[in-house]
C-alpha cells in the first residue's frame, strides 16, 4: 500500500512539475508575442515614417517646380507690361495731360 501511496505522490509531483513547465512556456509565449506585436509595431511605425518623408520631398519638388514656373509665367508678364509702359508712356502722358486740360477748359 505504501508503494501504491509513493507511486501516486510522485505521479502527483510530476503532473505538477508538468503543470508548472507548461504554465512557465506559456508565460515565456505571451512575452515572445508582445515583444514580436512590439516588433512589428515599431518596423510599421519606420516603414510609415519612410513613407511620409518620401512623400513630402516628392510634393517639394513638385511645389518647387510649380513655383519656378509660376515664377516664370509673372516674369514674362512684368516684362511684357514694362515692354507695353516704355513703348506707350509718351503716348499715355500726352493723353492724359490733354484730358485734363481739355476737362478744365
């Protein structure tokens, strides 16, 4: 009977052992699964980061470009009035000179 006792507490100390190991891995599966969720997490969090960098340094070039041709597009403008001001400024003055005098006369 005594055999029979030992066999079934050392059955008993193994099922705990058991028991124990088991609780011990999964423990040891939850970190390995929010340390590898943080690893995930933190490669997406550098992958985005990557993503809008690259994005805002297409769209400044983009804007840049937009700007020099605007640039570009007033330039012309300013040098066609300018053109238009030195080709009909005596014209202009003389005009207006002789609206004013007539108008007072």
């Amino acid at each position: 009977m005594d055999d029979i006792i030992s066999k079934i507490l050392q059955m008993d100390e193994t099922a705990r052992k058991m028991e124990d190991e088991a609780q011990a891995e999964k423990i040891a599966s939850r970190e390995e699964v929010k340390q590898k969720r943080q690893e995930v997490y933190e490669e997406y969090l550098k992958s985005a980061k990557t993503h809008v960098e690259e994005f805002k340094k297409c769209e400044g070039k983009k804007a840049e470009e937009k700007w020099k041709e605007t640039e570009k597009r007033y330039a012309g403008i300013s040098k066609a009035l300018e053109k238009k001001y030195k080709d009909n400024k005596e014209k202009w003055v003389n005009g207006i000179v002789n609206g004013v005098l007539t108008y007072n006369s």
